[in-house]
C-alpha cells in the first residue's frame, strides 16, 4: 500500500511538472518597422553659388562677361511618398541671394555689374533609399531676379532688374537625424531665358544667365 501511494505522488509531480513547463508562454520578439520618407516637410538651407551673365550690345555688338558669386538662403517645403526602395515627391523652394560682380564696360566711361538677389523654383524629386538615407535627383521651372547696372565717371547709375524664367536640374543625399530631422546637401544648376536690359543711359543689350549652387539644408518631417 505504501508503495502504491509513493509511485501515486511521483505520477502527480511529474504530471504537474510537465503541465507547468507547458503552460509557459514566450512573447515573439518585437521588430522594430523601418523609417519611412512619406510625408511632408519644411525646412531652411544656406548655400552659395557661382553664375555666367553674357551681355551682348545691340548697338557695335560688344560683348561682356559678368560672374557674379555669392551666398544665398531660403526655405523650402515639399511632400514625399515611398513606395520599396523608390520615393518620389514635389517640392518648392524660395531664396534671397547676394550674388553679383563688377566689371569694366566697353566704353571706359562706365563700370557693369549684374547681380541675383532672388530665386526660386518648382520642382519633382525621385531616389532610391536605404532606410534613412536617401539619395536622390529632382528637376523642374525656375524663376530667377536679376538687376544689370551700369555706372559712370560721375557717379550716375542707371539700372534694371527683371523677372526670368527657366529651368533647374540637381542631385543630393539626405539622412535622418533623431526622429524627425533631415540633413541634406545638394547641388542644382539654373538655366534662364535670355532677357533685353537698358544699360549705358539707353543702350540694349541681351543677357542670358546660368548658375551653379551648392546648399545645405536642415529640414523637419512631419
């Protein structure tokens, strides 16, 4: 009868044992989801840039080579949406610039500069990404204000400033810093149609522009 009751009790904590080690459950690993670019965002950028203004007279056809450089800043905002790898998006952009030179006239009475102090543009972006980081190339419409001075001996200056339009094309990388802030840096050239300005106290001349910029910027994804 003792025996009966010892194998009996070895029975009931083996059982429980094995209905113990059953009973435990483990929680699967949680898998932290990837960053995705889908979005909006607005951000500020600083860069500088380098451009050619050709100035041909209407009148003798002399000609002069103005390069202005300088810096510039501004804003910029668009939207992104990835799809895999691949994102696409739109973005616009509006900067105040310092970019001018000075140069001497064909006539020695005068002095010539031209300067860009606004641009902007109106672009569609598309890269590939590796997680938070993004490598891309955009295009699109550019609008451009540049002003042609001349000044004489006396002092004098005559002036004017127009509205031009035109094109960009560009690349750049951006990367994510924290949550929600992007660093990029990027490149973009300007082509501009070419525009009539007065000059010299009543000589036309044509110009054309174009101009190289490097920037960087520090935006916010919302």
């Amino acid at each position: 009868m003792f025996r009966v009751m010892l194998l009996a009790t070895a029975l009931g904590i083996s059982s429980t044992t094995a209905f113990a080690a059953d009973a435990v459950v483990y929680d699967p690993p949680v898998m932290e989801e990837g960053f995705s670019w889908s979005g909006p965002y607005a951000g500020l950028q600083l860069g500088y840039g380098w451009a050619d203004t050709d100035w041909t007279y209407q009148t003798g056809g002399d000609t002069v080579d103005v390069d202005p450089d300088g810096v510039f800043g501004g804003l910029y905002a668009g939207y992104n949406y990835q799809f895999g790898s691949l994102v696409a998006g739109a973005e616009i952009e509006a900067n105040i610039a310092d970019i001018d030179d000075e140069t001497d006239c064909p006539s020695a009475a005068f002095d010539c500069r031209g300067e860009v102090n606004a641009f902007g543009s109106l672009r569609a972006r598309f890269g590939y990404a590796a997680d938070r980081f993004l490598a891309y190339g955009t295009g699109g419409l550019a609008l451009g204000h540049m002003k042609i001075e001349t000044e004489d001996l006396t002092g004098n200056v005559n002036n004017e400033g127009k509205v031009l339009l035109g094109y960009t094309v560009g690349g750049g990388v951006e990367t994510l810093i924290g949550s929600n802030v992007v660093l990029r840096a990027e490149y973009d050239y300007y082509n501009f149609e070419d525009e009539d300005f007065t000059v010299d106290g009543g000589n036309e001349i044509e110009t054309d522009l174009d101009m190289h910029t490097i920037r960087f910027g520090l935006a916010y994804k919302f």
